[in-house]
C-alpha cells in the first residue's frame, strides 16, 4: 500500500509540541523530547528514564506513566496531568520542592531549624510524589493547594461528596445523632401528645483509619487522604408525636454543616504507611506554614427531610443550601467568610 504523507518540512514540531528528529528513522517515527527519543510507532521511549530510581514501579521506557488519556509527558522525565480536574495541578513536584527549598533558604533561621523545615518539605514532596502517581487527585490537590499557600473556601455539593462511602458514614453518624436526640425527648410525651424540639446541633466525626491494603482501606482512599480527619454538625427543628397507642412518629428538616478538621489524618503518622509513602506527618505540615504552607476551608451545607418511627427513620430530599450572597450561620460551624476570599465549587474553577 502507498503512504502518503502531507508536506510539512516547513514545520519542525508535531507530537506533543516536540521537535520531528527524522534522520534515523523516517519521517514521524522520532520526537526529540528534551531529556530522551520517543519512537511513536511503538510508544515507548529508546532510553532509559534518567528518574527511573524515583520510580521502580514503571518500567524505565514507558511514555507518560502509560497514561496516554489524561497525561502528556514531561520532558521525558515523568507524567504531567492534562485533564485537569482538580486546581492547581500547574507545579511539578520537583517544581514545588525547589519553591519551597528556596523559601527555607531565605530565613533568617539557624541551620539546625533550616534542615529541619528542609526535611519537611522532603517528606510532603514525596506525599505529593505518591498522591499523584497513584491518582489520589483529590488528596493531591488539596495538598498541593496547601503547600503554595493558595487558601480559599472549597464549597462542595452533596452531590459530590456523596459519591464517598467516607462521607456517607459521617452522615449515617449524624443522623442517628439526630434520631437518639429525639428519641431522648420523646419520654417525656404522654399518650396522644405532640411536641416541638429544636436541635441546636447533633454532630459526628470520621477519623482516617491506618492501611495499606489498597482502596479497601480508607488509610489509602481518596477522599479520606483529602480530608484526613473530617467532621459534620446539624441543626433543625422537629415534630414528635405519640398516638393513642404510645406509637412514636416524628419529622422536620435538618440543616448539615461537612467540614475539614484541619488533621492531616492519624494514617499519616501510621508507621507502616509513612513507610510506604513517605507522607510528613501532622506536625511536620504544620511546620511548613513557616515558609508560606496555608490552611483553607473545605466546607459543604445541605439539608435533608427525616422523618420515622420509633423502629426506623428515612432521610429523603437531600439538597444543597449554600448561597454565596449570605454568610453561613456561624453557630453552625464557626466560619465567617472574609469577603473577597477565593471560592471554588467542587474543586471546580
């Protein structure tokens, strides 16, 4: 069969923006990446990866991290997310370490603190190295976010937080904080008797447990290295009545507050993972907001309708509440919004 290529020899560039190197091989059948030649034919690269010591789990030829749908390649050196889901995924990891090596560098600090915060940064890199190779997005960003010192409020919806069996077991926790409110109040109704009770605040958290058994631990799941410890708190006001029999029914709408505890989670200072990972622990983040590090909030507010009996009880008709034109009711969840704070919605821009 003839092959037809189009004229292009006016124009050196093609795949991925890099330069055609045809003198070997034919046209199209090499691309000078900076650091190695990639034959497209079979899409692997002719050399070994120079950083195939930071990375013993791909084989020292593969292209992208041989995620050729939601990556392109660095360089040669390592795979760069394209598909950017999430925010700030722009700084390579080497790219934040030099960042923030040269904010260490600059204090006006001793050289036993300097080699400490030096450490530090080490460690979150290699958290970061991990979270990305091993597409924890979500953990990635929120990580990479904290390291630049970006800040902000992360608005999510449920919708989106309740794809998480993580989420759905901090919220399973406060509801039934809700019902054993309830309950509580309803021995003090009488036969044929109905009452109003408003809840200031039930509440629940959801710890980060320590594994390193893949997704099946939460110690390695997404969402749960997001977030590390998380919290819920819910209010609202309820309907209680007993019927001529003593049967106990009751129902009102619920207003949730989801919230990050700010721990960068207890599987972080499990020995075991922070083997595995490398990831700093708790204190050691803490240590690199001398250098710029910055807390931001995760926040997301919904309601729902419960109602039940004394043997059951539904939640039904979830939706979100947040409206960016009014400050969230600081008896809720204790944060006031500055105004002009930068806010994403679902880690969206």
């Amino acid at each position: 069969m003839e092959e037809f290529l189009a004229n292009t020899k006016g124009y050196r560039f093609g795949f991925q923006g890099q330069e055609h190197d045809d003198e070997i091989n034919g046209d199209g059948n090499s691309y000078a990446f900076e650091y190695r030649i990639h034959d497209p034919r079979i899409g692997r690269f002719l050399s070994i990866d120079p950083l195939a010591a930071k990375y013993p789990f791909y084989a020292p030829y593969v292209f992208s991290g041989n995620r050729v749908i939601d990556c392109s390649e660095l360089e040669g050196l390592e795979p760069k997310k394209e598909a950017q889901f999430y925010l700030w995924d722009d700084w390579s990891c080497d790219e934040i370490e030099n960042i923030l090596e040269e904010k260490v560098n600059a204090l006006d600090a001793s050289k036993k603190i300097k080699e400490k915060l030096l450490d530090d940064v080490d460690d979150a890199e290699d958290g970061l190295w991990w979270f990305r190779v091993f597409q924890k997005d979500w953990a990635a960003r929120n990580l990479t976010k904290y390291l630049m010192g970006v800040g902000g409020v992360d608005i999510y919806s449920f919708k989106e937080l309740s794809n998480y069996d993580h989420f759905n077991k901090l919220l399973e926790k406060t509801n039934i904080d809700i019902v054993s409110q309830i309950k509580s109040a309803a021995v003090l109704l009488k036969n044929g008797e109905t009452m109003t009770l408003k809840i200031s605040q039930a509440h629940a958290t959801q710890g980060q447990k320590a594994s390193s058994e893949g997704e099946a631990g939460e110690g390695t799941n997404d969402f749960a290295l997001a977030f590390g410890a998380t919290e819920m708190a819910a209010m609202g006001t309820f309907t209680i009545s007993k019927d001529a029999n003593g049967n106990l029914s009751y129902s009102g709408t619920a207003f949730y507050s989801f919230m990050d505890k700010y721990d960068w989670g207890p599987a972080r200072r499990n020995t075991e993972l922070k083997q595995m990972m490398g990831v700093a622990d708790h204190w050691q983040m803490m240590n690199l907001k001398n250098i710029g590090a910055a807390d931001f909030w995760s926040r997301s507010y919904f309601s729902g309708f419960i109602s039940g009996t004394g043997t059951s009880f539904n939640v039904i008709n979830y939706q979100d509440t947040y409206n960016p034109s009014f400050q969230q009711d600081s008896e809720q969840d204790n944060l006031t919004i500055p105004e002009g704070t930068p806010i994403t919605y679902d880690g969206r821009q």
